[in-house]
C-alpha cells in the first residue's frame, strides 16, 4: 500500500506509527533525496520497501540530526551518499554508542534491533550550508542556530515552497528538550520562518504544519526560555543548582500555562536555566 502523500510537487512525506515519526522524500530528475532514516535496521529496509512507490532512482540521504530515530537506519542505505552537517557526525562519533545502549535499556521492544544497528554516521559532511542536486532540481540545507539539538539542519525545495524542519519543529506533541539549547532555539526558529516561505513545513514528528504553527511553537520555548533566562539570577541568589532539577511550582505552573504535560517543560527549564548558568556552553556565532 502506498502510504506517501505528494505535499508539493514530486515532494512526498510517509508518516509512521513509531514515534509518530515523519519522513520525507524528494525526487529529482537523477535521484531521490531521502530524509532521515529512523530507528534500525529493521525500519529503515521497511522505510526502503516503501520508497519504492515513489521512484525507482537511486537515493541519497540526509540527516537533520544525530538523535538514534533519525539515524540508525543508515547502513540500510549504504553505499549511497548519507550528508549531515559536521556536528551531527561529531555527535554520532562520540555518543552514538552510548545513546544506542539507553535507547535499548529503555525500550526493550525494539533493544535487540536497535543494538544490531551500526553507527554509520554521514559521509558527505558540510559545515552550516550544503546544495544537494537531484538533477533538475535541488535542495538547500541550512544549519540555522541551535535549537533541539547543536547541529539541527533544514531543508528546503526552492521550486516546490517546502521546508524540512527536522526535530526543530514537533507536531502532535511538545518539542523534545533532552539535548536542546533553549535559549537559542526561539531565534533559530526565527531563522527558519524567515526562509520558509509559505509553504508546508514538515516536522520530524506528526503531520506537516504551517507558518502560524510554527510561530505559534516559537511563542512556546520563547515563554519557556525567558522563564529561564529571566529567573535564573533570582534563582542562583537563592542557591540553586544550575545542574539539578528545576524548581517543582515553576514546571508545574508552565505546564499548565502551555498546556503541556510536565516532562518536556521539565526538561526545557532544566536545560534553560543550565544554559543561561553558562552551563551549556557558549553560544555558537552565527
Ligand atoms: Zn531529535
């Protein structure tokens, strides 16, 4: 059954039940640009049954970032070019093996896959800008600032008005804030509104979305960072640690403010308040 959805001319996203995970896949005259390629092995070869209802051309591969659900399935796609910005291969390099095995002690219903999932980070490495040609068309990657993770990356169809948010941009549920810069990740979205156009968006996870979403998103981790940002010198004068676990009423009452459930507000005043302590590293310059 053919389950990829055309957004935009030959631009098609194929949303899966695992993660609620959105892929996307871009077809030019010469080549397919596939991008991201979820969990393991096992879904990735399910994701390249797939992509046979879409075309017959060879592949090429983007990861938008280095989490284990966008990457782990990129063996299954060798030999072809897999690109990804500098950061996500530093990022696989040096704590692939260690995400790997929390994602297998957490998720026992996919641990045997995933440990049998090598680290295959990419090949085709760029530094912040990278044009991918597909033949008669291309498509232009972007590292816009920090944000979900340090090395988040766009793409977009010029010919077609889409963009690929990756995990920068989260529909059906909160952004995920494990790894994030939320102090920055406000003005990256920014960015990213700024070279959209107004075209579909697609999220790494849940149904494609519009520029109001998107705004609407910002608005969230801008309330969320400035809490942060804002509360943290009240905060260290009454001595808490930038590292430990961020004050119970102020997640409680953010929570209820966004609407959210409690763990990715945690996890984003938690990461907040570590940042604007300096604790997260400098800012990367734009
Ligand atoms: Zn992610």
């Amino acid at each position: 059954m053919n389950r990829w959805r055309e957004i935009a001319d030959r631009v098609f996203v194929r949303r899966f039940a695992f993660f609620d995970q959105t892929i996307g896949a871009v077809v030019g005259r010469d080549r397919v640009l596939v991008i991201d390629t979820r969990s393991t092995l096992v879904q990735a070869r399910e994701l390249l049954d797939d992509l046979r209802h879409v075309s017959a051309l060879p592949h090429v591969v983007l990861n938008t970032h280095a989490h284990f659900d966008h990457v782990l399935g990129n063996a299954a796609f060798r030999p072809c070019e897999i690109w990804g910005e500098a950061g996500c291969v530093r990022f696989m390099r040096d704590l692939g093996t260690a995400r790997r095995a929390e994602v297998a002690s957490t998720m026992p219903e996919i641990a045997v896959d995933v440990l049998a999932s090598p680290i295959d980070p990419p090949d085709r490495v760029f530094e912040r800008h990278a044009t991918l040609d597909l033949g008669d068309r291309r498509v232009d990657v972007s590292f816009l600032g920090r944000g979900h993770t340090d090395h988040d990356v766009v793409a977009i169809v010029p010919d077609a008005g889409v963009l690929f948010a990756g995990d920068l941009v989260e529909e059906g549920a909160p952004p995920s804030f494990g790894d994030a810069f939320p102090l920055d990740w406000p003005a990256t979205l920014g960015q990213l509104l700024d070279v959209a156009g107004d075209g579909p968006i697609v999220p790494g996870h849940g149904e494609p979305v519009d520029r109001d979403f998107a705004a609407a998103q910002l608005g969230d981790i801008a309330y969320l960072a400035e809490l942060a940002r804002r509360g943290w010198p009240d905060l260290r004068a009454a001595g808490h640690d930038p590292e430990g676990p961020p004050p119970a009423e102020l997640v409680v009452d953010s929570a209820a403010h966004l609407g959210w459930p409690s763990g990715p507000v945690r996890d984003a005043l938690s990461r907040g308040i570590a940042q604007a302590a300096g604790r997260l590293g400098v800012p990367a310059t734009p």
